[in-house]
C-alpha cells in the first residue's frame, strides 16, 4: 500500500512539473523589459517616443513616425530643466540628420572682401605716334600691319622728299665754302636738323658727296604697332601720323567700382586678380589711381592698376576678377557672425539661438539688426552677446520643425491674426495694380507713373475690410493709410525722383502688407538696389526675378538683386 501510495505521488508531481514547463513555453515573452540595474519599473515605462526627423512627433510606445514612416526613437530625458515653450526641441539624432551644426559667437576685426571686375588696357604714357618729319612720297612701306613688333631704330618706311634732295646739295655746295661762310655752312645744316635728321646722317651726306634720293623713317620707340595709318604711294606732310605703337612692356588694370564700394577703397591698397585668359595665376598690384568722376551712364569710377608685363602674357582687353580685401576699422571688436547663420535678409533679421540648461539641442528664434555685410558673413549691430551660440548651418531645418509644431518661425509670428480667404484674392487683384506702377517707373516716365498710381487708389478702397477681424483689421487699417499718403505723394509730384522716393516708402508697406495677408496664388520677388536713394537702398516687389530696376530705369536696368522669393 505504501508503495502504491508513494508511486501516486510521483506521478502526481511529474505532471505538475510538465504542466508547469508547458505554461512556460507557452506564455513567457522573450521580449520581457528587464529593468536595468539602478532603473525603476516606472522609469521604463514613461519612455517618450519620436521621430529623429519630426520631433514634434511624441508617442508613449514605438512604431512609425505618422508623417515620413521612419521608426521612431526614444527621447532622452534631459535633466529636468525647464525649457521656455516657444523654444524648440531636438533629439541628438535629429540635429545630425539634418546636419545642425552651431558656433560660438564672437568679436572679429571685420574684413570684407569686395569683388571688382574689369580689363588689361594698355599704359596711356606709353602710346606714342610715329609721325614723319619730312614732306614727301612713301615709297616703301616696312611695316604692313597691325600687331606687328618694332624696336627703337628699326627703318618703318622709305619717303622720297624733292625738299631734302634740294637740302642736301645746299649742303654739298655750302661744304665747299665753309671755311670762308660758316655761317651760311651752319645754316644748312641747322635746317636739316629741323627735320630730325642724326648729325650722322648729315656727316655720311657730306662725306659721300651724293644726293640721296631715298630716306629712311627710323622707329623711336619699341613696342606693338596697333593702328597703321598710311599706304605705299601716299603723299606725308610733316607731322603725318606713319604708325601708332604701344610699348607693353607695362600696362594698366582697370576695375570698375560701383559708388557702394569706393568707400571702401584707397590709394596703394593691395589687389588680387585673376585673368579669365590665364587660369591658374594669380596677380597682385596696388591701387595707383581712383577716378575722382563717376560715370554717369554707368554709374562706377574706374580703379586702376598697374603691373609689369615682361612676358606680354598680359593683352589689352582681357577680361579680369579682382579682390580687394579692406580692413572695416568702424565695426573693429564687433560680433561677426557668418551668412548661413541668418533667415531674413534686409536690415532685420533672424537667427537660432542655442538654449542653455539641456543636454540636448533646444533653440529659440531671436531677432537681430544687421550691419554691413562682409562676403560670407555679417556685422551684428544688436540682438546678440558675446559667447552666445547660434545655428550656423542647418537653420532652415531647424526653422522648419518650428513651424511645423506651430511656434515662432521665420514665417510664423504667433499673431491671433484672422484672415478669410477672400482677403487674398483682393490683395492679388492689388499686387497686379502695383505692377503696374512698378513697370512705369522702369520707365521713367512721369505721366505713366501718375496714370498707374491713380488706378491703384480705386483698387485699395476696394479692399472688403469684412473680411479681416481683431488685430489683422487694425493691421490692415494702419497699412492702408500710409500706402494711400504714398500714392498720393507719388500723384501730387512731377519730380520723377520725388516720386521714386514716394514708391520707396510705398513698397516696404506693400511688401509688409503681402508678407502679413498673403497672395492668391502666384510668385513675387523682392528685390533690391544698393545705390537706389543716394547709396541708402531701396526695395521693390517683382513678377519676375529678371531684375527692372523701378530706380534707375534705362540708366542701370540690371543693377539689384532677389532678396527673397515669396510664393503662394
């Protein structure tokens, strides 16, 4: 019995055991979280989940980010700082994705580099004519083109002279009786002199005894004949222009400087520059001259340079690039930060400050007064402290993760604006009316810019003020009302640069009122002119990114350039 009882119990236990081993195979989960060690249960289970490109994305457990598909990352908790709301929160992973990269900002004594272009011309001082002294006949011509080389004593050309034959036997005759008429003797002579003709020339007449009826025309320069003035058989007077020749043994590089960049211009500085003819050298020379006069119809001063040119690798009117590199002593020891730091052009703009107090990237949108701009970087006149850091690449990256989580953008003011869509159908109807006045300043003409200014008033008290509320109606009011004094100015005056000064001012208000109300649809430019209103610049609105200057119209059709693009 007790055997029987005891094998009872075996069994009874083996089949727990297998029922236990079954369970285990049935229900335990290989991907059980264990806790590591020092990690809380709890600490595990708040894990926030988002995308390393959308870090707006936020999940409570992982899958795909709901925008771009990618497998979503956990956020690292950070240590618990508080993060001011409008700023913007990145994951590591995300920044290096998008390539974030940021910089310390800091003091620099600012040198901008200004490019000037231009071409080889040949040195003024060095251009000589050979002219004939004598009256006569060429009778052979030694040089018969253009291009040609001559060097100083080189016969040009044989000139047959009736009056240098009748010169010579006057000296033949007067040789015979010198010793009893010097005076007469001298006197013949001195008048073969005139013609510039060599004491040994005249000493070989003399000893020879002959009358030559041929005389050679000799070179009193060397260098490159660039113009020949005369034929076989022509009939010279003396003064006659035989050749023009250039010695260009040295010559002139001339730049051209537009009125923005004299300033930054002076006698004996260093210049740099490239000829397109010659890649792979590099010239330098100082400034040995400035053109105290601008052009009027050009509108530069001509900046001259000059340079030794021993090989003549160097022609005249080759095209070529110049650097001047000009130390900025007003804007000595001031924050210097570089241009793909910056979002907004003009004299305001943008940039993304680094927040402290996070292990991670978190940045917030500053505004900032820029001063000059220095080749790839800017003077920062206010907005910014030393030893601050900012995002110097990948801005628009981090520009745009703002925007898309509703916060403080380039383009995204936070403003409780309320605009209907109709608003912008009527500020497109008022763009195409701009054009218009646009277009006829492009053409200087007066009567058109009144005509196209007194169509604009009509269409601006068009605008359906229902259709804006709260802040963007009182907006929208204030826009109105100087845009309106503006065209007004612009009708009142028959001063074309009365007007342009009115249309200035006009535009920075129609660029502000697109900016805050928005087109239809469509493309417009904003454009600029750095020497529109005595060098200050001024702005404009385009259809087109072909550059129309409304400033200058014929006088400097293309000079200015695309700020920004906006596009609806």
């Amino acid at each position: 019995m007790k055997k029987i009882f005891s094998n009872k119990i075996f069994l009874t236990s083996l089949i727990l055991i297998i029922g236990i081993f079954i369970g285990w195979l049935f229900f335990h989960s290989p991907n059980k979280i264990e806790n590591k060690p020092g990690q809380s249960a709890e600490t595990v289970s708040e894990s926030i989940w988002t995308c390393s490109m959308h870090p707006q994305i936020r999940m409570h457990e992982a899958g795909k980010c709901p925008l771009c598909g990618m497998d979503l990352i956990t956020v690292s908790q950070s240590g618990g700082a508080t993060l001011d709301p409008e700023s913007i929160h990145m994951t590591k992973e995300a920044a290096q994705l998008a390539n974030v990269l940021t910089s310390v900002v800091s003091k620099q004594n600012p040198v901008k580099e200004i490019r000037l272009y231009g071409k080889v011309m040949a040195d003024e001082r060095l251009l000589q004519s050979q002219v004939s002294y004598l009256p006569g006949r060429i009778e052979k011509l030694l040089i018969n083109y253009t291009g040609e080389t001559v060097r100083r004593g080189q016969t040009l050309a044989v000139i047959y002279s009736p009056d240098l034959v009748t010169a010579q036997q006057e000296l033949l005759e007067t040789a015979k009786s010198k010793l009893v008429q010097p005076a007469l003797y001298e006197a013949t002579k001195d008048k073969l002199r005139q013609w510039k003709i060599s004491e040994k020339q005249i000493a070989s007449m003399e000893y020879s005894g002959k009358v030559n009826t041929d005389f050679e025309v000799y070179a009193n320069t060397t260098g490159i004949v660039t113009a020949r003035r005369v034929n076989n058989g022509d009939y010279i007077s003396p003064g006659t222009v035989l050749f023009e020749v250039a010695d260009l043994s040295r010559v002139w590089v001339v730049f051209d400087a537009y009125e923005s960049d004299l300033q930054f211009l002076s006698l004996n500085q260093t210049i740099s520059f490239t000829v397109q003819a010659i890649p792979g050298i590099k010239y330098t020379g100082t400034i040995t001259f400035i053109d105290p006069v601008m052009n009027t119809t050009t509108r530069v001063a001509r900046v001259r340079v000059e340079i030794d040119n021993k090989d003549a690798k160097l022609k005249p009117e080759m095209f070529v690039n110049g650097i001047v590199r000009a130390n900025l002593t007003a804007y000595k020891n001031k924050l210097i930060i570089p241009r793909t730091a910056v979002l907004w052009t003009g004299k305001r703009s943008v940039v993304y400050v680094k927040q402290s107090g996070s292990d991670e990237p978190v940045f917030k949108i500053r505004e900032i007064e820029l001063g000059t701009q220095m080749g790839n970087s800017y003077v920062v006149e206010s907005g910014l402290n030393e030893g601050e850091e900012i995002v110097t690449q990948g801005a628009f990256s981090v520009d745009a993760s703002a925007q898309l989580e509703g916060k403080p953008s380039m383009m995204n003011q936070q403003s409780e604006q309320v605009v209907l869509p109709g608003m912008e159908m009527q500020l497109s109807t008022l763009f195409n009316e701009y054009i218009k006045l646009k277009n006829a300043f492009v053409q200087s003409d007066v009567k058109k810019i009144k005509q196209a200014a007194m169509e604009f008033q009509p269409a601006l008290a068009k605008i359906d003020l229902k259709l804006l509320s709260g802040e963007t109606h009182t907006k929208w009011f204030e826009i109105s009302g100087s845009m309106d004094k503006q065209v007004k100015r612009i009708i009142s005056s028959d001063n074309l640069e009365e007007q342009r000064k009115a249309f200035s001012d006009f535009s920075d208000l129609f660029y502000k009122s697109v900016k805050e109300f928005g087109l239809k649809e469509g493309t417009a430019y904003y454009q600029y002119c750095p020497m529109a209103d005595n060098d200050k610049g001024a702005y404009w609105l385009s259809e087109t990114k072909t550059i129309r200057n409304p400033y200058f119209g014929s006088k400097m059709m293309n000079c200015g350039e695309t700020k920004e693009t906006l596009k609806y």
